[in-house]
C-alpha cells in the first residue's frame, strides 16, 4: 500500500518535471536552432542592432564564411540621394557560403554604403560602443529560391553582410578606380557602368579572415535577412581622409551633401551569435 503510494507521487513528480523541461525547452527553441535553421520568425527583426560582444553565443563553424566574387560582372553604380548604391546588371555567379550559412549558397545582388560626414563619427553600426565614419553592407539572397524578390518573402531569403571601414592616413591604391567613379555621381539620380572588381577589390580580401557576429534581422522591412557583421578590429579595410571626400562629395535631391545616419535598434531577446572557424576565441 505505501509503496504503490510512493510509486505515484514520483510518477507525477516525474511527469510535472518532464512538463516544465519541455516547456522550457520549446520557449528557447529558437534560440537554440538559430543559425542552424534559418527559415523561422522572431517577435522583431530591425536592424542594424547595437552589438554587446558580452551578449554574444559563439559558434564553432567548420568552414570558414567565403566570398566568391566574378570581378567582371557588370553592375551599375547610382546616386539615389539617399545612399550610393551598386546593382548587378544580370544575374550573378558571385556567392556567398560557409561559415554560419553551412552549406547554403547566396548569390550576390547588391551593395551600399552608409556613412557619416563628420569623420570623427560613427555610422549605424556599432560594436562595444564604437564604430567607423563608413560602412560597407553588401545583399546576397537564398539560390534555393527562384530570384530576389521571391528571396524577400522567405525568413531565410537574404544575407545582409556588412564591414566597418576605417579612414585613416594611408591611401587604399585599389580604392582609386572606384573613387574615380564616385566622383561622377555627385548629383542625385545620376549612375555610371562599372565593374565588380572596381567594387570589391579594395574590402574583399578581409573576407575569410574576419571573426564576425551574425543575428536575425531585416532589410527594408522584410524580416528575411540574416545579418552578418564582419569585426575584424585590427586589419580592417580602409581608406585615406582623401579617399572618404567622394562620399562627402555627394549630394541629396536638395543639393545639400548627402549622409545616411540612422540609430541602431533594440535586440529584444533574438540570438547574437559569434562565430569563428577556430576554438579559439579571441574577442577584443
Ligand atoms: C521571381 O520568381 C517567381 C517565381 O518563380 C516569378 O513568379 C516572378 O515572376 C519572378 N520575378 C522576377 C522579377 O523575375
Ligand atoms: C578565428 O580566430 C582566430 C583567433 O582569434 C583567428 O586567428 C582566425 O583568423 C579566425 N579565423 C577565421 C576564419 O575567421
């Protein structure tokens, strides 16, 4: 008699264990399957957000993030008053892979720049409080779907990958062809052809190298975007104070010099992820 009584008091204690454990379990699900499985909605997902490398997971990854590129894509460069802003004139073979995409494959669309005209100042990102004058952010979307717009409709569509560059004296040399087609875009609306190599050539090479944080978030609205936020602190991209003049030079549908500064929203509880190909972590 007593001991079919013990018998179920455990039996209901395990029970109401097992209960909690699973609820537990099912409310950090996504946290848990976020970068693994990306294809999942968040409460929130504007970005950029203030990155906390304290507040950040790391990730072992066994390959690292790599970028493809085809410098001999066309594309075009345009002043959209609002931002300098390159486009693929066809579709790419330029992708992005590895690291926290897995195996997955994006293919490269687009990319833009933010900046700030005070060289002092920071841009929209900002890593432990700091930041740089100029950001590069570069749109790549999921091959599993058809083109970019069908990408925009899917929580996995995009990956958003963007690089501080630091202004400093030293000019970049591969920076020169770029610069020379920035200055034909002073006013806004006007774009001019130019090559991916012309593009990429003076940032992609801290490309593998770089530790990056990764996190859900947006672009334009969509909620479809991984973000992916390269932190290479001491062999950053860069260019000279002179070289950063063809962003400082550019001007609004206002003919006042253009700048796109924006605050970096609140994280509300989705995953931050910093990840690496090696044990190692050597955060800052
Ligand atoms: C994108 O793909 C969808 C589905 O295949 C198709 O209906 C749509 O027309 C395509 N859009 C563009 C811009 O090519
Ligand atoms: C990973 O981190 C190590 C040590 O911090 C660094 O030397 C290495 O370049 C990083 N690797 C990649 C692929 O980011």
């Amino acid at each position: 008699m007593f001991l079919k009584r013990y018998f179920r008091v455990k039996v209901q204690l395990y029970l109401l264990l097992y209960v909690l454990d699973s609820n537990l379990i099912s409310s950090t699900e996504y946290y848990v399957n976020w970068p693994e499985d990306k294809n999942q909605a968040f409460p929130s997902r504007t970005s950029p957000i203030e990155i906390f490398s304290s507040e950040a997971k790391y990730v072992k990854t066994d390959r690292p993030l790599t970028f493809l590129a085809d410098y001999n894509e066309k594309n075009i460069l345009i002043n959209t008053g609002k931002t300098a802003s390159v486009h693929l004139k066809y579709s790419s073979e330029s992708h992005i892979t590895g690291g926290i995409l897995y195996r997955d494959i994006y293919i490269y669309k687009k990319c833009r720049f933010f900046w700030n005209n005070d060289i002092q100042g920071d841009t929209r990102l900002r890593i432990d409080g700091e930041g740089t004058p100029l950001e590069v952010q570069m749109v790549f979307y999921n091959n599993k779907y058809n083109n970019f717009t069908e990408a925009l409709n899917n929580a996995d569509g995009l990956v958003v990958l963007s690089f501080l560059i630091d202004i400093g004296p030293e000019e970049n040399l591969d920076f020169n062809d770029f610069e020379n087609h920035m200055k034909k875009i002073k006013t806004t609306g006007s774009k001019v052809d130019i090559i991916s190599g012309s593009v990429f050539g003076w940032f992609d090479e801290y490309f593998e190298r770089s530790h990056y944080f990764a996190y859900p978030g947006d672009y334009e609205g969509c909620g479809c975007a991984t973000s992916i936020v390269c932190v290479t602190r001491h062999n950053r991209p860069y260019i000279s104070e002179k070289q950063f003049r063809v962003f400082q030079n550019l001007k609004n549908v206002d003919g006042e010099p253009l700048e796109n500064l924006e605050q970096p929203h609140a994280r509300h509880g989705r995953p931050l992820i910093y990840a690496n190909t090696t044990q190692e972590i050597l955060l800052f």
